[in-house]
C-alpha cells in the first residue's frame, strides 16, 4: 500500500536549513513534479483514513490545497485555504506560525462560529502550523474534529494529538538521518 509515496520519499532530496532537515518532495513542494498516480495515490489514501463528515475542509497554503482540492471534489464538503496574507474580512483570525524554518502568520477566513472542521496537510513536522490553525479555528469557535496528514516527520504526531486534542491520521511517518530520508511504516 502508497507504494508510490514511499518510494517517491526514498528518493527525495533532503535540504539543510540551519539546523533543519527539509525534505524536497513532489506533495510537499512541488518540485519535482506532482506525478498524476503520485496524487491519485495520496488522495485516496487520504480519503479512505479521514472521517469525511463536516461542514468543512481547512488547508493551509501553499501544499496542502492540491490535497484539499480533489478531496473536497470526493467528498462534496467545500474547502478553505488558510492563507498567508491577511484580506482583513469580518471574522478574520490570525495566528502565529513557528516551523523549523521560519516564523510569520497565517490567517484564517470563511469559517463561522459551530462549524465542524476537518485540516487536511502535507506534511508535519515541528507542530507549529498545525497548532497555530487549530488553535485560531477553536477561537472563531470551530469544532477540529480530526486532521489528515500526508507524513509525520519525525514523530511528533500522537505527542501533538494529546496536547491539542485532536485526533491526528497520517499516511507514513519518516525520518531523516544522515541526509536520506526513511520510511518507518
């Protein structure tokens, strides 16, 4: 099973940011391309695992929103992007985005107070896009009821799901040592 996405992971290039390992892969980047089979794969994959019923999907950009888009198109539950420019809309909540590369803000938009949420991302890796979104969609008074991720780099998953209280479904889990990138499950 996601033989496609393993071996696409075996492959990809690892980066050093500071004292980051960054993985260059097709579903996080985009570079090298997004093989059609590679999506077909991943999105199904993701729709078989995720629960499917809310009101709606949230997807931070940039990588997520390939995953959301077709996800959305399955499952006729619409989709927001969670964006990193502020539109200054009514309702709009901004929230702060620590990763293991860089810092900004990121900001939500199109979800009401009662709405029940699904995040669907590509990758997670330090928790700190996952809990900033989870944390600014409680105070627009969504209820997260469960997050769908391509690959949990680093294992930081079921620490996450506790903290946050959410629970949190992943396709693979990888590790980085020595500059390659490894499969664990």
């Amino acid at each position: 099973m996601l033989e496609l996405l393993r071996e696409s992971f075996r492959r990809a290039k690892v980066m050093r940011v500071g004292s980051y390992d960054y993985i260059v892969h097709p579903i996080m980047d985009g570079v090298p391309a997004v093989e059609p089979e590679l999506l077909e794969e991943v999105v199904n994959a993701m729709f078989e695992i995720g629960d499917m019923d809310c009101d709606l999907l949230v997807a931070p950009e940039a990588m997520a929103l390939p995953l959301a888009a077709p996800l959305s198109m399955m499952s006729d539950i619409p989709y927001v992007a969670v964006r990193k420019r502020p539109y200054g809309l009514d309702g709009e909540v901004k929230v702060d985005q620590s990763t293991g590369y860089s810092n900004g803000a990121l900001y939500i938009n199109g979800v009401e107070d009662g709405d029940q949420v699904i995040i669907v991302d590509d990758v997670l890796s330090t928790g700190g896009t996952l809990r900033g979104i989870v944390n600014g969609l409680r105070s627009a008074g969504a209820e997260v009821l469960e997050v769908l991720v391509v690959a949990d780099k680093g294992g930081r998953a079921k620490e996450l799901e506790e903290e946050l209280d959410v629970p949190i479904k992943c396709l693979l889990r990888l590790e980085v040592r020595d500059g390659r990138v490894f499969v664990l499950d």
